[in-house]
C-alpha cells in the first residue's frame, strides 16, 4: 500500500521501538494476509499499482472488503517486471518448450509469458464482468484463464466465488450482488 504514514521511534527512555504507524500501515498489513485469499505472492493496492505501473505489470483481482475495515479497495497482484527478460535455461527448472520461448517468474514458477498473458486477459474480462455484477457472465472467463493456465490461483478463487454466488442467487433476491470479494481470514 503506498500511503503517508509516521515513521520512527516511539517510546521512553528505557524502552524505543521504530515502528510504523497509521491507517496505511494496517491496510498494508491486511493486504499481505489477503494474499491467502487468492493464493498470490504480492497483492497491491490502487494506489500502489498507479506508483509503480511504468516499471511492474499488474493484474487487477477485484474489489475486496478486508477485515476491520469499512473501505472497499481496489487490489492488484504483481506480476513481473515490464521489460523482464526471457528466463535463462540454467535458472529455469523445466525444459524449454520451444527456441527463444519467452518465461517470467510468476508465483515461484517460470511460465511462458504468452501463456500468463492469455489468462490475466481472460481473467480481466472475468473480473470486469464480476465487479459489474454478473458473476454468472464472470463464471466463463475465470474457466478460460485456468484452461490456459491450471495453476492460476486466483482464476481458481474465483471459479469458485462465482459458483458460490450463482447457487445462492435464487435464495436471495432481496440481498443483490455486489461485486466485492469479503475476504474474511
């Protein structure tokens, strides 16, 4: 999260902790645990992905609500750098499918970058759909993504929010759907 905040130290004579202090530090705090929910390794907020956009690639996730907190955030998982170089055959522990085949490092594995393109495009369409409130219409694109890439984690996460919201909706018509992921752990 990038926010202003109180850094230093803080405390008496006999005993002095820096810290870091403020509401953008618990956000911070809370998005790395969100990371659980979607089975990412670095999630980011708006704000932090608006900062870095020029130098990082970023997939938006969706719109969360974390625990102890009112504000719906905008989150986005960091993928790779932007002009990140092919993955060398020594680094990468998987032979070469093809000559000159592009991989980036994304969640400890290196993955074609055509491969990773293609789900984060799928997803993106998924998550469009879902934020608008049409997880039934979300439901087909999150498929695609793992299609492309089974170990898509956060396509996996939500395959299954949007199940989980298409069965319920015909029990609960005077609750609409909102689009927010309630990540509750």
């Amino acid at each position: 999260n990038t926010a202003r905040v109180l850094v230093g130290n803080y405390g008496c004579d006999y005993r002095i902790n820096y810290t870091a202090l403020g509401d953008g530090v618990n956000l911070a705090s809370r998005l790395e645990a969100s990371n659980k929910a979607f089975g990412t390794v670095v999630m980011v907020s708006e704000s932090t992905a608006d900062s870095a956009a020029m130098e990082f690639q970023f997939r938006k996730l969706g719109r969360i609500l974390v625990p102890g907190k009112l504000q719906i955030v905008t989150v986005f998982e960091l993928l790779h750098e932007k002009d990140e170089p092919a993955a060398d055959a020594e680094m990468n522990s998987q032979p070469q499918k093809g000559e000159g085949e592009q991989k980036v490092l994304h969640n400890w594995q290196w993955i074609p970058k055509d491969l990773l393109r293609r789900a984060v495009q799928a997803y993106a369409w998924g998550i469009a759909l879902y934020i608008s409130g049409d997880p039934a219409g979300a439901l087909p694109r999150f498929r695609e993504a793992l299609a492309v890439l089974p170990s898509d984690l956060p396509s996996k996460t939500m395959v299954e929010l949007c199940e989980a919201a298409t069965a319920s909706a015909e029990g609960r018509a005077a609750t609409p759907f909102d689009g927010i992921i309630r990540v509750t752990k």
